[in-house]
C-alpha cells in the first residue's frame, strides 16, 4: 500500500471516529423514536402551519424493526421515571424539535411530560414490531390529524431520515422545509470492509495526535455518569452494590474490580433514566461506555501518556465500527461483548506495547469466551453484561500479553480480525436469524 493511500485511510479512520461518536441522552433507541416522531411532527407543523400539532393528532402509529423494539421497551427514559415504547413516540409529538437529535430527552419539563401522558390515555398512540422490516434499523412513523397525514421513515442509523410524506406527496427535507437537517441518507465516513488489524493499529498510529483530542471527551462525559450513579443509585444499583462489595473485601480493590464498578454505575445511570449525556460510539451509549473507561482507567492506572490514551481510544472505538460495519448497527449477540468488548482487547493490548500477533491474540481470547452472549434488549439488566464485557477483555489483552491466547483453529475464533469477524457475521445471519423474532414474542408476553 503507498504512503498516499495509507494517509488517504487514516485520514478516513479519523473522519468516521468523529461521524461515530455522539453524546446521547438516555438509551439512545428511544431516543431514537423520539427524533422519528419529532421529524414526523415538524413536517405537519411546517406544511400545515399548525403549531403545537401534538394537540391536533387523532392518531400517532409507530412501527418498530425487531431490534429497535427490544431496545426501547425496558429502558427507563431519562427525567420520567418510567418506560415504555408509547411513552417515547409521545414525547416526540410533544417535543417535536429534531434539532436536539439523540439529546431530546434533556431536561423534559413536567408539562412535556404530562402532554406526553395525554396522548397516550386518549388511545392516540400505538407502537408495534415489524418483524420483516425493511432494514435492521427500522422506524416508521405516521402522524395523523383529522385532515392531513405525515409519514418519515428512518433506518440503518438512530438519526438517518431517509424518506418524508405529507398527504402522500415526498416532502424533502431541506433547510426551508421538512424535517430535520440531517436528512438525506448518510454513509460511513470510511469504510472498513474487508481491511485487517494491522491496518487499523496502523491508522490509528499515523493520525497526528492533536487531531484525536476530541475523544477524551468520551472518558470524561462517559465518567461523570459513572460518579454520578455511585452518589445517586439509580438503575439496577449494580455499581452502587460492588463498591459495596469491594468495601467488605468479597472483591479485591484492583484494576479489574475498579473497572467493573465505573462501567456498571455509568450503565445503571444511562440505564436508569439519570439525566446526564454519555457518550455513545457506533450508535450504542453503552457500547461508548465499554469502550471509553476500561480504556481510560487502564491508562490511569498504568500511568500511560496522554499519546498513548488516546490513540488506544482511537483503536479502541475504530474496531467497534469495524466490527458494526460488517454485522450491522443491531445485532442478535450483545454489541458490547462482540463488537465494544472486542475494541477494548485489542486497544489495551496496543496501548501496552503489544505486538500485532498479541492484538490478535486478544481479539481471539475474547471472541473465545463472550461471542455467544445474545442481546435480549436495553434494560437495567445490561449492566451485568457491560461488566462481563469489560473486564473480560481487559483481561484477554492481559492474558495475551502473557502468551496465553486461544489458537485460530478453535470454534469461532480465527487468526485475525477480518476472519474473526467473518465468522461473527456467519453466526448472526445464518444462525440466529430467529432469535429477535423469539425475544419480542417474550416482550410481548410480559406485557399481556
């Protein structure tokens, strides 16, 4: 590969970390659905000339691909205390400001709130899953007054408005008119189709360090959650509880306790509906959350350079978007285990002085132990599954750095990355392609 074209991809990398990562309030899912309808709402508004046109609708319907559906049925929603899909379409039609996109649940006032909560007791709101949608990401919404109708439909991304309808006419989205600037269907920055670890690590190498400042803010933001659930509990407490627990000496006080502590209290925060942005990477808040502490405070505790920190943020986000452009932004298996989880291994291995062969060999260890876990929805619960995540790829990079890693020729795993993640593909499309089918039958049942 020439000099012009290893710096035509860094150059690339570097443009699709900043396209990636995005703060978000709440799980970004309902956020998700919330911007949709938001959307929905503006063009009614901007065609019509009706303002306030949450007071006007008849009908609100919002249908849901699989994974969008098990993503946003469980999660508390920031400010309310409460969950639910109908809660979220509803605070969209209140809030109807496309502008805030994944941050529209900051700071909800009471009235919103109870605006919201209207609409939804006047049986004006009806969210269902399409198991056969058009896209994995998939959310159709349709606005209803008792004279005209609004239609959008987003996919493949949480802020992607690929399509706009008023009355049945397209309503292009453009600063004068219609929904939201961010409109017209985005691709990937960079693609990494194809490419191998070494490609990546060096990428991340050749960024001049000056332009990767920026991801420290993901450490920081992503952080803050984390204290701020250890003072105030919210969420499952998971982070709360094993501060406890290191306390009474049931776990050690080491890196590994120190990392599972700060990335469930920063999962029970997001989780539990505390007001606070995160950081999110490849469209997932938790997967920025597993991706930016483990990192963070093994270079604290390592007393690694500022340099160092960030180039392994930098690997450490680029390999989850290696891992999402191939399986996709939702999958059946935990993202965070297969994709976060990933990123984290092969960063920390970077990050102390390993060899390529030792990233690989990391990436290998943890595909061994994790590729399994499924994804059975955003819920409280997910904070045991980001610790598991976490520290068990810290410790896959450590182990690796020892010269204990799983050999290619075992199960899943392969030599490198690219064949790696092949074999993850393989897994989710030809042998769970049921799975989200079967998880929303068990939703739907719990809320008989």
């Amino acid at each position: 590969m020439s000099q012009d074209i290893k710096k035509s991809f860094s150059e690339g990398c570097l443009a699709l970390l900043r396209q990636e990562l995005k703060p978000a309030v709440g799980c970004t899912e309902p956020a998700a659905i919330a911007l949709a309808v938001a959307r929905t709402m503006e063009v009614l508004q901007q065609w019509t000339g009706i303002e306030e046109a949450a007071n006007k609708l008849t009908s609100l319907e919002v249908e849901l691909s699989g994974n969008i559906y098990k993503n946003a049925y469980a999660v508390t929603i920031p400010g309310t205390g409460r969950a639910g899909l109908e809660l979220s379409a509803a605070l969209g039609a209140v809030l109807a400001d496309s502008k805030k996109e994944l941050l529209l649940f900051e700071s909800l006032t009471a009235e919103e709130i109870a605006g919201a909560q209207e609409l939804i007791a006047g049986h004006k709101v009806k969210v269902q899953a399409v198991c056969e949608a058009a896209s994995p990401f998939y959310i159709h919404v349709t606005a209803k007054t008792a004279e005209h109708a609004a239609e959008t439909w987003t996919e493949d991304n949480h802020t992607n408005l690929v399509k706009a309808l008023f009355d049945g006419r397209c309503s292009q989205p453009n600063e004068e008119r219609g929904p939201g600037r961010s409109g017209t269907a985005k691709t990937a920055a960079c693609s990494l189709l194809g490419r191998e670890m070494g490609e990546l690590v060096e990428a991340i190498e050749q960024i001049p360090i000056e332009e990767l400042a920026f991801l420290e803010e993901s450490a920081i933001m992503n952080r803050n959650m984390a204290k701020a659930e250890l003072e105030h509990p919210a969420g499952l407490g998971l982070g709360h509880r094993l501060q406890e627990l290191m306390k009474h000496q049931v776990l050690a006080n080491d890196l590994i306790t120190k990392i599972r502590i700060e990335v469930a209290a920063a999962c029970d925060g997001r989780m539990g509906g505390l007001p606070l942005p995160v950081m999110s990477t490849t469209g997932s808040g938790n997967q920025g959350i597993l991706v930016s502490l483990p990192i963070a405070i093994v270079a604290e505790e390592k007393s690694l350079s500022k340099e160092r920190f960030l180039r392994g943020l930098a690997l450490g986000n680029l390999t989850t978007a290696y891992v999402k452009q191939h399986i996709g932004k939702l999958a059946p298996i935990c993202g965070c285990a297969i994709a976060a989880g990933l990123g984290v291994s092969a960063a920390v291995a970077w990050m102390m002085g390993g060899s390529l062969a030792q990233i690989e060999g990391a990436a290998r260890n943890m595909m061994a132990n994790l590729a399994g876990m499924i994804c059975d929805g955003a819920k409280d619960g997910c904070a045991l599954k980001l610790t598991s995540s976490a520290c068990e790829s810290v410790l896959a990079a450590f182990l690796a750095l020892g010269g204990t890693e799983v050999g290619p020729q075992e199960g899943i795993v392969a030599q490198g990355l690219k064949g790696i993640v092949a074999n993850l593909v393989i897994l989710c499309q030809e042998g769970m392609p049921n799975l989200d089918r079967t998880m929303i039958g068990i939703l739907q049942k719990k809320a008989v």
